[in-house]
C-alpha cells in the first residue's frame, strides 16, 4: 500500500487495484477452510435423529453388519472433499498467480 501511495495512487484504485486483490487469496483459502468444516458439521448433523441422507445409511448398513457397504460410503465421502480441496487449490492457484503462498513448493 506504502509503495501505491508513494507513486501517486488515488483512493478508489488503491482500493480497486491493491487492497483487494491482496485479500483476495486469503479470503478464498478461508472459504477452503470453512468449507471442510462444514463436510464434518453436515455429517454430524446428519447423525442425529435423521431417516435420510449418508449417514443414515452408513448407520443402517452397520446395523445390518454390511460393512463393506460402510467402508465404501466413507471412503466415497473422503474423495469427494479431498477431491473438492484439491480442486479448489488448483483453481486458487490459477485465479491468484500472484500470491505465492498458494504455490506449490518444490
């Protein structure tokens, strides 16, 4: 911001032009983050007192002692948010070049 005003920058692109795309990667990892409490806040929510949805039927298949049924289940539910947070990674890194935290280190 030191560097923007010292060259001459107004209010609005300062604002439009550095403040903004500076918080933007920070604000998209958060919603990464957040978004990997909420799988775990769905599927306890689900646990409790619900006749349908995953974990009712992870729940019943453990009742019935089908337990490959409910290795699949879990196993289908950690692809899908790894998978989600990968893809999210990869569109962070695309959509913030600049932001060197998003990438990958060798």
């Amino acid at each position: 911001m030191e560097a923007a005003l010292t060259l001459g920058t107004k209010n609005a692109k300062l604002l439009t032009r550095v403040v903004i795309p500076g918080i933007l990667p920070d604000l998209y990892r958060d919603q990464r983050i957040l978004l990997g409490w909420a799988w775990t806040y769905l599927i306890v929510a689900e646990l409790i007192g619900t006749t349908s949805g995953i974990t009712w039927f992870i729940t019943l298949q453990a009742r019935y002692q089908h337990f490959a049924n409910v290795y699949a289940a879990i196993i289908i539910i950690g692809i899908l948010g790894v998978g989600t947070d990968m893809t999210l990674a990869l569109l962070g890194r695309r959509f913030f070049p600049w932001d060197r935290s998003l990438v990958k280190s060798n």
